[in-house]
C-alpha cells in the first residue's frame, strides 16, 4: 500500500465558483465473493475493536444503510477512443433520485493516495432531469453544454488543462448503478472518515444500452470525510485508523487494495479495451 498522507497544504473541501474542490484521501480493497452477511459481521467486529489500538474512536451509522443501501447511478464519459481509460483520470455525473446530481473530473489518485476532484453541482431543472434520467439524451446535452462552457469554471476545463480532451468529444461510455452502504467514524468527536461498502452493476452505454450483459463486482472505499475540521486533519490517528481498517480487511477476506478505479474495473468487467 502507499505512504499514505493527507494534503494539507490545501482544504480537504472547498467551495469555488463553479465547482467545488474535494482532495480525496482514500483507500479501495476488493471485496469481490464476500456477502452482505460476512462484511457486516467485520464492520461490527472492528467497531468494537477499533478502540483498542487507537484512542478516541467511535463508529456511526445511518438507520437502515444496510436493509436499504440507497442506489447512486454514474455515468462515465469518454472520447470515442477511451483516451481517458488508461489513465486513472474520469468525468463522470452521479445522481441519487433525492439528494444529489453533479459532474466531475477527478485527477488519478497521487503517490500518496490523494486524488483531486473538482465537481459542479447541479441545480433547479437540470437537476432535476439528471436525477430522473441520467443517461437519456437530455441528461447528456446537459452535460454536453456544461463541458463546453467557456464562461463558467467547469470540470471540462480542467480535463482540458491536465489531458488536451475536449468536452466536446466526450459521450457516455459507461453507466454504473450503484449501491452504498456507509459507515461513518469519528475521534475525539470530530469527524475523520466516511467509508463504505459499494456494490456495483455496470453496462456497456455503446454497444448494450438496454443492459443486456451487465457485470458486477464490489469493494470497500476508505475515505477521509470530505468536510473534516482543520483542527484535526493532521492527527496521526487518521492514518493509524485507515491503516487498521484495510490490514483488518485484508486479513478478515484474503482480500487486497486495489487502484484501479471504478471506471477501468467496469471496463474491465464488460471487456472494453
């Protein structure tokens, strides 16, 4: 795994015009053939046990996370070659019928375990369209206008910027259908992570719209908390505590990290090269 470190020479989260910035810590491991049952039992078992090596620990959830993990679809744009697919880089939209539809361009995850993503927040109409059609032809003009934008401070000039792609060669590549459920933990009363168990179903957008063939694996995202506090992101625990939770998960499964992002794993999934 690698020397992981919190980037504090910038906020973890912030709030721009036109986009917000979220410089993600965060570790994957591969929990592909482990059930619903098996993982909860860890989850319960780690809660309790936890405190035991780092001080000040404590785990939360959302009633009903579990029966009822609530479904967040994406949409991974690309060009018409897969530029973007080799390189750990995606823009993708991700919606939930009643909290959230954004786009995002996320940068491929530094050596120290960092990935900078930089998201526009939906609103009003268009949000209301990409929640209920996420990948429908108006969803993707929506996006479309978005990335071609000269004025506003958008993800698509950003990808620009890092890549040379513009907004205009990207169309729908691959949709993912996603199922999370979060666990959240806190020191010292402050919150430090947000992890969770995603289980996704994906489809090949080109050559199987009407999800035909779809593919399915899962895994388990350990990730600082987006608005964590100042205050306590330079805490060594933090890392201590990511530390404790993959080596438990990996000792627990006969399991492993995993870099790939979600996108390359589709691909890999549905046999796009």
């Amino acid at each position: 795994m690698k020397s992981l470190k919190i980037d504090n020479s910038q906020p973890v989260f912030e709030v721009k015009k036109g986009h917000n910035v979220f410089n993600q810590l965060a570790v994957k491991v591969d929990m592909n053939g482990v059930t619903d049952e098996q993982y909860f039992e860890w989850l319960d078992f780690v809660a309790e046990d936890a405190a035991k090596h780092i001080n000040g620990v404590r785990f939360l959830e959302k009633e009903g996370v579990r029966e009822n993990p609530p479904l967040n679809t994406a949409v991974y744009y690309d060009t018409k070659d897969y530029k973007l697919l080799p390189t750990g880089a995606l823009l993708r939209t991700s919606c939930n019928k009643v909290t959230h539809a954004f786009c995002a361009f996320k940068m491929p995850e530094n050596e120290h375990g960092n990935r900078l993503d930089r998201r526009h927040v939906f609103q009003d109409e268009k949000k209301k369209q990409i929640q209920e059609a996420p990948y429908s032809p108006e969803s993707v003009k929506i996006v479309k206008d978005l990335l071609k934008d000269k004025e506003l401070d958008q993800p698509g000039k950003y990808l620009f910027r890092e890549f040379n792609i513009s907004g205009e060669e990207l169309e729908p590549a691959v949709l993912l259908f996603g199922n999370r459920s979060t666990f959240f933990v806190r020191i010292d009363e402050y919150d430090v992570l947000r992890c969770s168990l995603d289980r996704s179903r994906v489809m090949d957008y080109r050559k199987d719209i009407n999800g035909e063939r779809k593919a399915f694996f899962q895994e388990v995202e350990i990730s600082i908390y987006p608005r964590i506090k100042k205050e306590i992101s330079e805490d060594v625990r933090i890392i201590e505590l990511i530390d404790y939770l993959v080596d438990s998960l990996k000792q627990r499964f006969s399991t492993k990290v995993i870099y790939d992002i979600k996108y390359q794993r589709a691909a890999e999934a549905l046999g796009i090269e």
